[in-house]
C-alpha cells in the first residue's frame, strides 16, 4: 500500500477511536523497527489541551487500525505514537544545552 492510503484509512479510524480524546491529524511514515523489519510509524496528532490519550482508547485505535490495514493486504506493523502539543520537553531549553556543552569540554 502506498503512505497516502495507509494514511487515509489511519486518519478515518483514528477519527472515529480517538476524535473525543482530542485527535487532529496523523503522519505516516515507513521504516524499519529495531528487529530491522519494514514497519508503519504512525504519529497521532492531538489537539493542544487534550491531555493524555487513555489505554482502552489509544489499544482499541492501534488494533482497528491493524486490522484494516491486514484486511487490505498491509504487512507492515503499525507503529502508534502520539503528538501531545503540550507536553514539555526536558533537556531542550538553552541553559541544558550550554550546560552540556561545558561538562563536555571539561572531559576533553
């Protein structure tokens, strides 16, 4: 299957699973896991101030969209991740990244 189909049908179940925990958009990429097996990296996008996707919602989204993608004759594993525009990131501000930068010339 090409990404734009893998895409279309992760979107619509996506949708339907995870609409009500504040789902957006999805990305689809392909790769390889860390098995080194062709594999479908699938980032949920979700909505800023959703807040955390529960486990039933975000397994029964993940298995739906596995199966779909079985039924078309997709062999690849969906990989599902998601994209929560509040979260902080630790260890991206300017103070850690001049911190590292120092401890990393004292060793030298």
């Amino acid at each position: 299957m090409t990404v734009d189909e893998i895409t279309t049908i992760a979107d619509e179940i996506l949708t339907r699973h995870l609409a009500a925990s504040g789902y957006e958009r999805v990305e689809v990429r392909p790769g390889y896991n860390q098995s080194d097996v062709p594999s479908l990296f699938v980032l949920a996008h979700m909505k800023p101030g959703s807040g955390v996707t529960g486990g039933k919602e975000s397994n029964a989204a993940n298995a739906a969209l596995w199966l779909a993608l079985r039924e078309k004759g997709e062999e690849r594993f969906p990989y599902l991740d998601f994209d929560y525009p509040d979260d902080e990131i630790f260890g991206d501000d300017e103070d850690d990244r001049e911190l590292g930068d120092r401890d990393s010339g004292l060793s030298a």
